[in-house]
C-alpha cells in the first residue's frame, strides 16, 4: 500500500471514530439542543466517509439534506418550541435499550471481522455521478418515480394536516 493509501485509511478511521462518537453523543447527552448539533456532526463524519471512500456526490446529497436541512429544521424546531423542558427524562427503558444496543453492535462488529472482504481488481470509477445518474435513470427508474410520488403525496398529505382548516 502506497502512502496515499495509508493516508486515507487513517482519515478513513479517524472519521469513523469522529462519526461514532458523535452518534453515541447524541443518544446519551441530556440537553436536546446539544443532541441535535452532535446529530449534525454525525451526518458530516458520514459525508466525510463517503468522500474517503469516492462516492462524492453521495457525499454532496448527505451534507445538502441532511447536515443542511433535515438537522438545521431540526434545531430550529427546538429553538421555536417555547414550552419545551430541554432536558431528555431518565426512562425504564433505558438499560435494556442499552443492552440490546450492545448486543446488535457486537454481533455486526463479529459479523464484520469474520467475513471475506473481496477486494476488486477494478480500477474505482472517477465520475460517479454519471455512473449514478445512468443507473437510477435506466435501470432504476420505476422505484425513482414510485418513491418521487410517495414523497409528493406524503408532503400534501402534512400539508392538508397542518393546515387544519
């Protein structure tokens, strides 16, 4: 492996780390508010792993939509909620939950180790935009479309609900 390479693995698990930890913030930090940033930091940590692993316009998408819209509404919903007590409440459920997490990681951090990775002798496609936009407009064209109507009459449907009239 060349230094490039050691380079971008160790970017690689950095930003794994980075991602990680700020996932496990978000579901133990107290503060909602401070949920809400580390939620943001997860989603760029993921956009980061994307370009260390070339796919730059998933990339793109992850930080337009999620870092830039979906987690910024979110903040400000919290910030325009009056009557919201910010702390998170201890519930029953708590422990359990945590076990249950520990156990569904173990088993795909065992799952990961003990499988075969192939690695292609192909040499990674540059443009994967292009590559991307041919797939999803040949091959996969019919679930764009399904799913492009699903989100049309989801957001009618919160429309005509809001509205309450």
């Amino acid at each position: 492996m060349n230094d490039n390479g050691v380079a971008l693995s160790i970017v690689f698990y950095v930003l794994t780390i980075i991602t990680v930890g700020a996932a496990i913030g978000v579901v133990t930090v107290r503060n909602i508010f401070h949920a809400a940033l580390l939620l943001v930091l997860t989603f760029v940590g993921v956009a980061g792993l994307y370009i260390t692993l070339q796919a730059d316009f998933i990339a793109a998408v992850q930080i337009l939509v999620y870092a830039g819209a979906v987690a910024i509404l979110l903040v400000f919903a919290i910030m325009l909620t009056h009557n919201l007590d910010q702390s998170v409440s201890s519930s029953i459920l708590r422990w359990p939950a945590l076990l249950m997490s520990a156990l569904v990681g173990a088993m795909i951090v065992g799952y990961a180790l003990s499988t075969n990775w192939p690695v292609s002798a192909q040499q990674p496609v540059f443009n994967t935009t292009v590559e991307l936009a041919n797939a999803l407009f040949t091959k996969f064209v019919m679930p764009f479309e399904v799913a492009s109507i699903l989100l049309l009459a989801a957001m009618v449907g919160a429309i005509v609900l809001a509205r309450g009239d």
